[in-house]
C-alpha cells in the first residue's frame, strides 16, 4: 500500500511487542487476528510455525551447550565474543583514513502521489582516533504521507548494514560490533523514528534501497580499496503483489507476491558484483522463487528470464547484471501491484565506474502494442498479455579502461557484455563471434583505443 496516507488506510494489523506463546502454547487470539488480517493465512501461519519450531530447537542447543559447559563459562565466553569483535571492528575502522563523508540521491518520482520523489541524504564522520563511524539521516524530509517512511528500526539496519559492508567481510554483526556504529535518526522524519500514524508499509525496501545505496557508495570517497558501488534499486514487476480467480480451481481467489526478478549487485574494490542480489536490504541472501512451484500455485505463465547483456555499469570491477523476467495470464485475468524504483535514479558507479541501465515495466498487449508502466502501478493482464519486468544492475567500481583483457573476453563469452559494448565501454577490441567460436582479443587494436580513451 505504497499510497497509504496512514496505517488506517493501509488497513493493517498493528501489533505492540505482545507474547505470542506461553507454556508452549499459543495464544490463539493473537493467532485468529493474524490468520483473519493477512492476505494469505495458511501460507503465514507455516511461516510462523517454520519460525517457531527454529526457535525451539535454538532452545534446546542452547540448554545442551550451557548443560555442557556450565553457566558462567557460557556467560564470560560471549562477554569474551562481544569484547573480541569489538576490538576487530574498532581495528578495522583505525586502519581508514579521518574524513567527513556526504552523499545524496533521490527515490523516482511516484506518480501521482509522490510527483517530486524523495530527495535524500547521509552524512557519515569516519573518525579513525575514536574508533568509531557515526551515520547522520536527520537532515532528510519530514513524514510524508504514503506508505514510503522508514521504520526507526529498517533505517537504522539500512545504515548499519552499509558500513558493515565497507569494513573487513569476516567481522561479526553483534552487539559487540555495533559499540562502534551509530546512526543519527530524528523523529518525524521520512527515514527516521517516523510519527503515528504515518504509514511504513514499503518500510523494509524503496527509500531502505536509496540509503544503503548512499552510504556504501560514499566510502569510495575514502579512495580506491574502500566501500561499494550502487546496487539494483527496482522492484521491478518480478517482484509484484498478484492476484485474480483461478480458473483450474472453480475461479477461486489467490493473492500472493512473487520474487522472480533478479538484481545486480555493487562492484566492489576486488569483486565483480553478484547476479541476483535482488535487492539492497537482502545483500544476496534472498531466495527467489521457484517458476514451477509460482507456475503450480498461480494460474499465469513465465514465459521467459534471462540475464541482460550491457545492463550493469562497466568498471575495474562491473556491476552484477540485470535481469528481465516475462510472464502473463493463461486462461483467466491476473492482476499485478507494484511499487518500484530505479527507472530515473538509475545505481551509480564509483571511482569512474560508469552508471547501470535504468529499469522499466512494460505490458505487451496481445496486438503487439506496448505500454510502459509508471513506478507504481496496477495492471490487468488479460490471456495473451505479458509483462516484461527489468530490474537495474549494479554500478561499476573504478575506470573500465582499468580492467583485465581476459576478464573483458570471458564477460562477453558468457553473455554479460557484448562485443559492441567491450569496444566502448571497456575501450577491448574483440574480433570474431561466439556463434562461430572465433573470438579473440586484437590487442594492438586495444591498446590503441584505450590511449584514445585515456586521452
């Protein structure tokens, strides 16, 4: 409910924290206001078993291990833990350089009920002596009244997660770790303690997507060997809330949200980015679903998914591809909602990486027309319409002229990079073609054309 001007319009179950389970029971009323409020009960209330019985067997470890161990060895070993990973993250931030960092960007334009986007921006102090990196997001517009604040907590977590990110990948995230990360937050502010009863329904992604997106960009300003790139911004369609009548199933309503986009990650200072990030906030660890169990429990057709050549920013290091995803109805109507992002303010590249595509919804009507869909939209799909669903790929990390010829080849081997786009992107001259498996890298004509490009 993205143009949810409070939580009565968005029309939620708001919960304080309340104890769902006592004794090993639940407490069913809790229980039958949760099945009769979420939009499919049987599938939450698996989820919540799934969850429940993970935390039971947490439980029951955690007994043995204190059984085993004895209570106070357990106690000194994670005060130990926590006081050991603070001392790494504290070594990691004293190893970078003393700076004020400052980043902006915008979320699209939401037609027609966020017609300027969200302007935003982050403020960070890397302050080496004290051991510590402070995040400021107070200086960012009030509440607005959609569905696009931040929660304090997916504000807090966007910013934190960033820095994690810019700092050594083997360090713990626990409470240790974050003695050394602060985030600034004000109230009524749209990515900051919001106030009652704005809403928060797209709290976890979209301006969650354009914060994580700042900050971690805004380490490269630290030089080369520090921080990321832009990740994919857009829930792309990929990602949309379906819904209609099945006919294999006497018309019977389903609604549910499918993940069968794609992503591309941020390039980092030593890595490629990642196909199928997804989305910032999941940082890769998503799972996207699977086309036949989507095609089993949902009466559409995906017709097609592939990874996009050219989509991702060339650099050093270039950015995680984007992925296009077609799917439609079979024999009765299907019905998408979505809220995206990425199709202006495109993930930027770093360090001279160069930008990625933009992203884009189009329907293709079943006379061949074409529509292009607006960041947020609901759309009827009738048999023989598709919607063709392109998500961003992630920005380039560093000059493109900068990367290896080999790594150049093997991206156009693989379909991540076209010979066109080598040559004017890369600055790689590669004669022959895969279909005829003659491919090979001109080098004097390359290093021709990098001189030019350099000068």
């Amino acid at each position: 409910m993205a143009n949810a001007k409070d939580v009565y319009e968005e029309g939620t179950l708001i919960f304080p924290c309340v104890k769902v389970q006592d004794g090993f029971e639940d407490n069913r009323d809790i229980i039958r206001m949760c099945m009769r409020r979420i939009r499919v009960p049987e599938q939450w209330y698996g989820d919540y078993l799934s969850a429940m019985g993970a935390a039971r067997v947490g439980e029951r470890g955690l007994k043995e291990f204190v059984a085993k161990y004895g209570r106070e060895t357990v106690r000194r070993f994670f005060r130990e833990w926590l006081d050991y990973t603070s001392r790494r993250v504290e070594a990691s931030i004293r190893r970078m350089p003393k700076k004020k960092l400052f980043n902006e960007g915008a979320h699209d334009p939401v037609v027609p009920f966020l017609p300027e986007g969200i302007p935003l921006k982050v403020s960070i102090d890397v302050d080496p002596n004290a051991g510590k990196i402070t995040v400021d997001l107070r200086d960012n517009p009030d509440n607005l009244p959609v569905g696009m604040n931040l929660t304090q907590a997916t504000a807090t977590s966007g910013a934190a997660q960033a820095v994690f990110c810019c700092l050594d990948p083997d360090i713990q995230h626990n409470a240790g770790s974050f003695r050394h990360v602060e985030v600034l937050l004000r109230e009524g502010c749209v990515v900051g303690i919001p106030k009652f009863p704005y809403s928060c329904s797209c709290g976890t992604t979209n301006a969650s997507d354009v914060i994580i997106n700042l900050t971690q960009s805004a380490f490269a300003d630290l030089g080369d060997g520090y921080g990321l790139s832009m990740s994919n911004y857009c829930n792309s369609a990929g990602a949309g809330v379906v819904s209609g009548g099945d006919y294999r199933k006497d018309n019977a309503p389903y609604v549910n949200q499918i993940f069968i986009m794609g992503g591309g990650g941020p390039a980092t200072p030593t890595h490629d980015g990642m196909n199928y990030c997804l989305i910032p906030p999941g940082l890769g660890l998503l799972y996207r679903d699977s086309v036949e169990v989507d095609e089993q429990r949902t009466p559409f057709l995906i017709r097609s998914m592939r990874l996009l050549p050219d989509s991702a920013g060339a650099g050093r290091q270039r950015g995680g591809p984007a992925t296009e995803v077609i799917y439609g109805a079979r024999q009765s109507p299907v019905t998408v909602v979505d809220i995206c992002n990425g199709i202006h303010n495109v993930p930027r590249g770093v360090l001279g990486g160069h930008n990625a595509k933009p992203a884009s919804n189009v329907v293709e009507r079943a006379d061949g027309a074409e529509d292009a869909l607006d960041n947020f939209f609901l759309v009827e799909l009738l048999p023989g319409e598709w919607i063709r669903a392109t998500d961003n790929g992630g920005g380039g990390y560093g000059p493109p002229t900068d990367r290896e010829l080999s790594r150049v080849f093997d991206d156009v081997l693989e379909g991540y990079v076209s010979v066109e786009h080598a040559r004017s992107a890369y600055g790689v001259v590669i004669t022959g073609a895969v279909a005829d498996d003659d491919l090979a890298i001109d080098e004097p004509a390359t290093e021709a054309l990098r001189a030019q490009m350099g000068s």
